[in-house]
C-alpha cells in the first residue's frame, strides 16, 4: 500500500505504517481474521443446533475467528512492546497542519453511493475523472464512512437501523458494500496522487449482535466483560420478559416494571444517569432467551443497548479491558494500516452510563474518561480524532477539555436551518456569541447529513417558545421531509426547497422552486467560519429526499454519483436513485453559476486566505433581522466578513463596523460586481434573496 503524506509532512501513521509493513520482525496482517463476505457468512451453520447439551466448540472457534476482540489483540501485538507509541506526542493538537491540509470535506456514506452494476464504494471512489471533479470542486479531504461490516449481516433481515445510519458494526473487516481491502488500497492510491487526505470513523461503542456479543451471552472466557451485561440468577427469570427462541441473539426490552424488580434484588440499578438526559437518543435494558453457555450452562442475560436492542453497549470500565482493547484495535487499524488522517469517534452510547442513585447526579461518565484516552491513542499514531455525535452546546466546554481535535458544530446547526426555514437570524446571532471564547477551529461545520437535524435544542433558550411548534407546522402539510421525534431527515438541497416554500407564503414573495440560493446560503456561510467544512454527495448532487421512505432516515439516503452515472438506478445496498435538482458533477463545473462551480470558488477563498485556521469576532450588528454578519479575522491580519439574508427578499443592510476597521478598503471576492456603500461606521450592502456575500477588507483591529 502506498504512504498518503500531508504536503510537506511524512507524519507519524505513515511511519506506523511502514513499521506494519515491514518484512522483519512483526507480520502485518491484510486483516485480523479471515475474510468472508456477508453472503459467505450467512452460508456458517448455526452450531448450537448441535445435539450436544453445550455450545458447539467447532462454531465458537469459528465465532472468536470472527470477532472484533480476536483482532484487536492481533493489532495490539504490531504496536506492543515497540517504539511506534512514541513516534508522535499524544498531547500535541497540530491543527493547523491538517487545516492547511484538508480543510474542506466531503462525507460519503457507502450505502449512498451509486455504483456501476455491484462495484463497491471504493472502487467507485477510486475513478480518476471522479476524483478530478471533486478537486476542482476544492474538496480536498473525502470521509468514507461506516465501511465495517454491519450487524444486519447477523440479523434476519438485512435493513439498515431506523436512522439509515448502518454504524451498527460486528467486525473490523470491511463490509461488501464498502470493498476489499484491495480496493481500498487502489482508491488511497489514486486519491493520494491529487493530494487528497482521507478519514473514516473507529468503530462505535454501540456495536451490532454479531461474533463477540454472540461469545459474549455464551459466557466465553473475557467476552461477558466487553459489554454491559448481567447474568440474570434462574430464581429471577421470572422478572424478564418472555424468553425469544433458544440461543437466539433477539432480545426484548424491559419495561420500568421489570426493571425495578430487577433492581430490588440489587441487580441492576434503579436507574442511569443517561436515564434522566433529554437530549440522549434512547436506549434501555433487554434481555436475551435462554442460551446455552460455553461451559454447558443455559442462561439469560441483560445489557445495555443504545438505540435499539440489537446495539448492544461496550462495558468501556470492566476490569478485563475488553472494550478497551476493541476500540484500541479499531484505531491502530484506522491510523496506522489504513493510514487515515483523521478518525471519526461516536461517544454517544457511553454518556451518563453509571448509576443515578441520587437524584442529582448528573455525571456523563464514562464518555469524557473515553474520549480522552481513544484521542490520546489516536494521536500517538499520527493522526486526528473528530468527535462526530450531535449533543447539545452545552457540552463543548467538556468534550473540547477531553482534548477531541474537532467537535461537530452544535451552534451553527440547527439554529442555520431554523433561520432558513423561519427567517429569524436572532438564535444563530446570540449562540455564536456565547460561544467566541471557544478556539473555532476546532469545529467541524457540516452540512445537513444521514445523522439528522436535531430540533430538540429548539425547546430551549435562546429559542423562541413558539420555535419547535413552528417547525412542525411548516413540516406538517408535506412528506418530503420526515421529522422522527425531534430529528429531521432533510438532505441540504430539500431544506432548501422546504424553506422557499415556508418563507415565499408567509411573507407573498414571488414564488421560485429552484433551492440554489437557500443551499449556497448555507453552504458558504459554514464555509466562511474557521474549523473543518463538510459537504455530503447530496449537496454536490442536488439530491432531494425520497419521499415516503421507512424508517425515516432513509429518505436522506437516495444514491448519488461522483461520476457521469445517467444509467445508474441504484446503490448496492439497493437504495433506489435519488431525484436530483442539479445536473451532473462534471456538466455543473462548466457553468459558472452552478452550485458546483460556486462551491470550488468558496473553497478556493477557504485555502488561499487560510479562513480555516481563523478567528471568530462574532456577528456584527444589523438594522435588519434576516441578516446575519460574520466577522473572521484572519491569519495575516485581515478580516472575512461574511454577509447572509435568510430573507427571500431583496434588502438593504447597513451593518456597523468595529471602530478600528476600516470601510473604505473592502472587496466582494465571490462577486465581481461591487455593490458596497460605506457610510460613516457603517458598511451599507445590497443583499439578494438568499444570499451570503463574502468580503475581504483591510486594516487589523
């Protein structure tokens, strides 16, 4: 496999990755356990269909053969013991080199992905015209993710989860859908001679019921102490829940009932923390059927899970270190043999997972003691964590003290989305405010994605009480745009459709469908802030929902092509094509106006005046509500004022400047026509409906 480099930096995973591949000393294995493909698996006959009263020997071998612990302990024993641990401080950030390297982004979910006949998303990805049109676009990072094998392989149906995430990962291999390690090996090969760099996630604490967890329930040696579980005494199996089939991997949830009889035989605590946080996706116990143990024993379990009961929860504090060592394994594979700059973390199914025996405890142990260690280790191979779960602003102070490089902007999202759909800048104008103590760079601005809008953030201050009310009536009247609870499954092109018609009728502005201007308002308004900028290939595409698809997050991953696909109808997970509001990739670069074409001269201005490794000065002040404008200063001392009218309305703003900044030296670099008045302390602009302007102007303050 060839080395990526950052410009002018051999860093610290390629080293690893030389040491993996050298031929004296240690054996580098292409992957931990043997490969088989999904189909291959489903061909492994159950073993405990066996007449003999314990677990089949020949199918639990086969099991560990398979399982993410087996191969973390064959990585572990690559870096154990050798000088690779050191080769990079695990306290030294180094921001701005992979912001120089890759600050803008593009996130690709495999099962998105249209594909020639069954090629799979590597392969896809590695077509050089691709490849070529991405880097005009200025997308200079590509973020492939999840690519391990998902636990629907083990399930009986082979579904996505209900957000259509498929994060639900059993095993460290990658998942058919993804490719080889073959074709992974190609596409870092093709994207490392235009000076790509690449990342992808580690895998969740959340993990699918697959090889280990099905060790796990069969009480093999250290499994058990990997997740969240509980060995239920027979005398109390009357607390659970009626038993599913026999050595069956199905559970069923436990009801609040159920849990406190549990609890009052001091088996399981009253309640967690998480419990009591509004804003955590769901999870609960569930309890297994009766299942025949390694050593012949039949018995039934409880654990954690998150979400739903077929992600089981990693135990990250059991002393045997179980967790530990799997999720160790994923990024010694992700940083080191897949030579990843960056590494996405979900910590999410880890916080608040300790016991609340008092009211008022609140502590979201174990996730902060994790991040902390998974991004040290992270950084010790060279490369840099990206914490990439949706939680409240509330949190940043905490997660950024952990020392994650990058958190994803839970300011700008969904107060953004809010003001485009509402015209009311003043929530996006006051949480940037509070938040400019923070280093902005640290945060990964992305466009609307397969993770969902949260709105539950709407419900509190500095919102509006009428804001998440007034969502749902803008959503009540269409389909295209699903809302699951307080998430909403809206690509950036169909938000942008969603919010010309909710404004165009409440306020009688003549009628457009055609969402570019809302999409470009939010695309360059993200790409005028410091920190990293994701686009997904729905945005590139102009790729709107799939109207009535379930489970809801399906609707936001219609397929989409990087290539010139016109006789592709599908992706290889079976997604059917998305309909799409903009032409080709390749047709958009050859019209100056296009989506396309607009974003690489956002991205040219993002790398030739570093905007990425700038500093936030905060919104500036405005006579009109619908105006947001951002002040960035900038490396060398001048300033980017970005300018946004979330109106659908052609306006007038004046906006009052520092007092040492200047407005007679100012410039629109995205414009050629220059539509500035300064007035006094005041920068007078001419702002079209839905649009962001960008401005360079001289002087420093």
């Amino acid at each position: 496999m060839t080395i990526l480099r950052l410009p002018g930096l051999l860093f610290a995973a390629a080293l690893l990755a030389l040491s993996l591949s050298a031929c004296g000393g240690k054996k580098t294995p292409n992957t931990p356990a043997p490969v088989l493909t999904e189909s291959e698996t489903r061909k492994i006959p159950k073993g405990d269909d066996s007449p003999v009263p314990r677990a089949d020997p020949g199918y639990l071998q086969w099991l560990e053969k398979q399982s993410m612990l087996a191969g973390a302990g064959e990585l572990a024993r690559i870096v154990s013991g050798s000088e690779l641990p050191w080769r990079s401080p695990a306290t030294d950030r180094q921001l701005g080199i992979l912001l120089d390297a890759a600050d803008t982004w593009l996130y690709v979910h495999p099962s998105s992905l249209l594909t020639e006949g069954t090629r799979p998303a590597f392969r896809e990805l590695a077509d050089g015209a691709a490849l070529d049109t991405l880097k005009q676009a200025g997308i200079r990072g590509i973020f492939v993710a999840p690519v391990n094998e998902s636990g629907s392989v083990w399930r009986d149906k082979n579904t996505l989860d209900h957000t259509g995430a498929d994060d639900d990962a059993v095993s460290l291999r990658f998942s058919e859908h993804a490719g080889s390690e073959k074709d992974f090996t190609h596409f870092a090969a093709q994207a490392e001679k235009r000076r790509f760099q690449l990342g992808g996630d580690i895998l969740s604490p959340a993990t699918g019921a697959g090889p280990d967890f099905a060790l796990a329930v069969r009480a093999l040696r250290e499994y058990p102490g990997a997740y969240m579980m509980v060995e239920i005494p027979r005398a109390n199996w009357t607390a659970l829940p009626p038993a599913p089939a026999a050595n069956s991997l199905n559970a069923v949830p436990l009801n609040q009932q159920q849990i406190a009889m549990l609890s009052r035989e001091q088996l399981l605590p009253p309640a967690m923390v998480r419990d009591s946080l509004a804003w955590a996706r769901p999870g609960g116990w569930a309890a297994t059927g009766e299942i025949r143990g390694s050593d012949g024993q039949l018995r039934r379990w409880v654990f954690r899970y998150h979400a739903q009961p077929t992600r089981p929860v990693l135990n990250w504090e059991d002393p045997s270190g179980a967790a530990q060592r799997i999720l160790s394994g994923s990024i010694i594979q992700q940083v080191g043999v897949l030579r990843q700059a960056l590494a996405g973390i979900h910590i999410d199914p880890l916080f608040g997972l300790d016991a609340a025996y008092h009211t008022a405890q609140r502590s979201l142990e174990p996730a902060p003691s994790a991040l902390r260690s998974l991004v040290r280790e992270i950084r010790r191979y060279g490369g840099w964590s990206i914490q990439r779960d949706p939680v409240p602003a509330g949190l940043n102070a905490q997660l950024l003290d952990a020392g994650t490089d990058f958190i994803q902007d839970n300011i700008t999202s969904p107060a953004a989305e809010y003001a485009l759909l509402t015209g009311d800048t003043a929530p996006l104008r006051t949480l940037l405010t509070q938040s400019l103590h923070f280093d902005q760079r640290r945060f990964a601005r992305s466009m609307p994605g397969p993770d969902g809008i949260r709105l539950q953030m709407l419900e509190a201050a500095p919102f509006p009480p009428s804001a998440l009310p007034k969502i749902r009536q803008i959503l009540k009247d269409q389909t295209q745009c699903p809302l699951d609870g307080t998430t909403l499954y809206a690509t950036g092109p169909s938000l942008a459709l969603l919010a010309m018609q909710a404004q165009q009728a409440e306020q009688r502005a003549k009628s457009n469908t055609n969402p570019l201007g809302p999409h470009l308002l939010l695309t360059a308004l993200r790409a005028a802030m410091p920190g990293l900028f994701f686009l997904s290939g729905a945005d590139l595409a102009g790729a709107l929902n799939i109207a009535g698809k379930t489970p809801p997050g399906h609707a936001v991953l219609g397929g989409w092509s990087p290539s010139s696909a016109a006789a592709r109808s599908a992706t290889r997970k079976g997604f059917e094509r998305a309909p799409t509001v903009y032409p080709p990739l390749d047709t958009q670069l050859r019209q100056p106006e296009s989506y396309l074409s607009q974003l690489g001269r956002l991205n040219a201005i993002r790398a030739q005046y570093k905007v990425a490794q700038g500093m936030l000065l905060g919104p500036l002040q405005t006579d009109a509500p619908s105006v947001l404008p951002l002040l960035t200063r900038l490396p060398d001392g001048r300033h980017l004022l970005a300018v946004a009218n979330f109106s659908p309305k052609n306006i007038r703003s004046g906006i009052k400047l520092p007092p040492s900044l200047s407005a007679a030296n100012i410039q629109d670099i995205m414009e050629a026509k220059n539509t500035v008045s300064p007035g006094g302390d005041r920068l007078y602009l001419e702002l079209g409906p839905w649009v962001c302007r960008i401005l360079l102007i001289g002087g420093k303050i």
